[in-house]
C-alpha cells in the first residue's frame, strides 16, 4: 500500500475573485452547468448579475459542486473564468502534479468521503474542512506525472468523440434549420426551395409562411407524449434492477446511453413512469429545459416528458424542432422555487408537417450522422469503464504504468475522420 496523505497538502481552496463584466456564458460555472456522473461541462445558459465580484477559477485548478456531493460533478478547468459560490475551486500547490491530483479527487471514493461529512438532507453541501481529509497517494511527482498522462490519453480520447459528435450534431442542425426553418430545401431542380421562388403559404396558426401543400399540427395530436414517473422509494422490489430510470438531470447528456438508477418490471407496473424505446425523444420540463434523444429503452421521473417517434416523424426531425423550441418553452415556465412547465405546453406546441418525399430525402442525409454520434457516445462509454477500472488500481499501485500502457495499446477504437462526413455533407 503506498504512503497517503490529505489532500490539504496538495492544494488549498482558491480565494480569487473575478467581476461579473468578465464573464461569459463560455467561462461561467455553476452547479447547473456541471455534469453529473464526472461528466465535465456544458454551456451556461444563464449569467450573474452585472457588476458584482465571484469566486474565479484559473487553468488547471479543479471545480467540484458541493451541492449534493453524490451527483459527482466535478471539471479540471482548461481555462480562465467565474463561477458560482456553491462551486469549490482547489488550486493545486507547487510539487503537485494538477492533473494527478484531479485524478486522485475524480475516484467514487472522493465523493463518498463527501458525502459522510456533508450537512443538510433536502440539499446536503459538503464540509469544506472534512473535504480537505480525503487522503490521497503520495507519490514521487514524476510517477504523478506519468499516472496522469496514462489516464489523459484515455480522456483524449473521449474529448475528441465528443468534439466529433459535437460537430455532426451541429451539421445536423444546419440541415433541419435549412430545410425546415429557411425552408429551403431541394426543389426538383436541385435548387433552395424557398429562395428560387418556391410557392409559399401563410399559415394562421404559426404566423408565417410554410411552403405549400405542408401542414401545421400540435405535437400532442400527430405524437404520442407520456410524462414520466418515481417508484415508491419505500419499496425495495421496485429498484436496482435492470432497467434504466433517468431524473431531468441526466438529460443534458445527448445522446442519453445509461442512467444512474434502475427499476424493475415490477416498479413500472406500479407507478406513472412508463419503458420509453430506442429512439424517443425526452425533454426535461423543470428548471433548464432541455432535450435529448434515448439510445436505449428506458424510464423517467415526472420532470421529463417522453416524445415518441412515429412512422413519419423520427428522432431526427423531432430532435432538433425540440431544440429550436426551447427559449419559447424557457419562456412559458412557472413557479419560483422550481420554474417548470406541464405536459400540456408540450403536446399544444405547434409543428411543422413537411410533405413525406421531403421527408424521406431529409432522412437519408441526416440519419447517418445521428446514427455516428450514438456510435461515438457508446466507444465513449467503454473508454471511460477502462480509465475507472484503471484510476483505482493505479491509485493503489495494483496496475503497474507498464500494464496500463498495455491496455491502452490494445484499445482498437479508431475514429473516423470528421472530413469524412463534411465531405459527404452538403446542405
């Protein structure tokens, strides 16, 4: 067993402090913006009021939310920005190595220990001394080094498939806002629909024009929509099965591959929630609302609504109409502790009904770039089970660096080139 130490010896809570005016949606962090499951980031949707002072975060310093320890969100910061207080920003000290002690934080141990000492029940926050207690390896800083870059060729590795999954779901988009936003999609020429002077209709309900012979419907008339549901948590026999159960949460995770909780058969049978298919589209509806699309079957809780495909409409026409509704959805939410919409808002919005020909054409050029972004996501999920396999061991000195070398070079998960699809890719 190798010597430990507390973390207080390596690093120190940061005491810096940046103004508002400094900030962007790109460098902010809040509890919100923090993934779940040690997950990284995503973009902020909202900023801090103008003019006042927050906690700053630097290159190489290591974020972690202390509200509710136990959703392990936690970032090792590539860059310069603010965040909010309920986010904890360790600056690591000279004879460490930032990234090995972000490593040595990042295990489920970590926020285990967190979570002992944590203080509240609705919305426990960690203890900042009792944090500083966790021990960890003490390790000569060149093995530091050398653990760490084990363990960032894996996250490389999973950065670049969600750099590349980031860029197909972006081209993605650009094709659905061409074709059905713009409306210009190839008239029997080969030529931009609306822009060469295709037939346009005022449509009353939408109040715009639509090209002619297409319709507007409400969601909830053309789709079939379910709201989610929790199992009796005082019943046993309804969890830790083997079926996927998702909170709102977790749906800022695109495409959605596994869930932190699971229910059984049985708990379906005996609660609102309801088995949601391959291919169904979810859109929390509490707080920040967002989509996503579910790469396996499974359930939610009532702060989630499910939107099935149907014969006409897949998951790749629904998806990216749900993202362009969002700040109207954003708009319409209710309540001050927990702003939310209702199932309703989203069955009475209104939807575009494209001829099927246009349809069938949009498939075939879409359809290939979602169906690569689910295939990333799952490689993705392998790699990180072999750096969380791998983290603890090489913790504990149970994987030598040579034997983590070896398992890396075994790793056949070549990526295709983006330019692949850019190439191929014509709006």
């Amino acid at each position: 067993m190798n010597n430990l130490i507390p973390l207080k010896k390596a690093c120190d809570y940061s005491r810096e402090r940046i103004n508002s005016s400094e900030v962007t949606l790109d460098n902010f962090i809040t509890t919100d913006n923090l993934l779940q499951n040690k997950n990284g980031i995503t973009l902020a949707i909202g900023l801090p009021p103008q003019g006042n002072s927050m906690p700053k975060y630097s290159k190489n310093n290591i974020l972690v939310a202390n509200i509710r320890p136990y959703l392990k969100k936690i970032w090792f910061a590539d860059k310069t920005g603010g965040c909010s207080a309920d986010v904890l920003v360790y600056k690591v000290k000279n004879g460490f190595d930032p990234k090995f002690i972000y490593y040595a934080m990042f295990r489920d141990d970590f926020f285990l220990h967190t979570m002992k000492g944590s203080k509240g029940t609705k919305m426990p926050r960690g203890d900042k001394k009792q944090m500083m207690e966790f021990l960890i390896p003490d390790f000569r800083y060149s093995t530091q080094q050398k653990i760490a870059s084990v363990l960032s060729s894996l996250d490389a590795k999973i950065e670049l498939n969600n750099k590349i999954n980031t860029e197909l779901e972006a081209m993605a988009k650009t094709l659905y806002d061409y074709w059905f936003i713009q409306f210009d999609f190839p008239n029997e020429q080969g030529k931009p629909y609306k822009s060469s002077g295709g037939k346009m209709v005022y449509n009353q309900k939408l109040k715009r024009e639509i090209p002619k012979g297409w319709n507007v419907a409400y969601v909830g008339d053309i789709l079939k929509t379910e709201l989610g549901g929790t199992p009796s948590t005082k019943n046993e026999k309804y969890w830790n099965g083997n079926i996927p159960w998702l909170n709102s949460g977790e749906i800022a995770n695109f495409p959605i591959i596994e869930a932190e909780e699971n229910i059984t058969s049985e708990a379906i049978k005996n609660s609102a929630t309801s088995l949601m298919p391959v291919g169904t589209c979810v859109l929390s509806i509490t707080r920040h609302l967002r989509p996503s699309v579910l790469a396996i079957d499974g359930c939610a809780n009532q702060s989630v609504v499910g939107i099935y495909e149907s014969k006409k409409y897949k998951y790749s026409y629904i998806f990216p109409y749900l993202k362009n509704e969002i700040p109207r959805l954003m708009s319409l939410r209710t309540g001050a502790q927990q702003p939310h919409i209702n199932k309703g808002i989203v069955d009475e919005s209104l939807i575009v009904e494209p001829n099927d020909q246009i349809l069938e054409k949009y498939y075939e050029k879409v359809n290939s770039l979602y169906k690569r972004i689910i295939k990333g996501a799952f490689q993705n999920q392998q790699l990180t089970e072999l750096r969380d396999w791998l983290l603890p061991m090489l913790m504990n000195g149970q994987v030598t660096l040579r034997q983590a070398h070896g398992k890396l070079d075994n790793l056949e998960m070549a990526e295709e080139p983006i330019n692949n699809y850019k190439n191929n890719y014509k709006v």
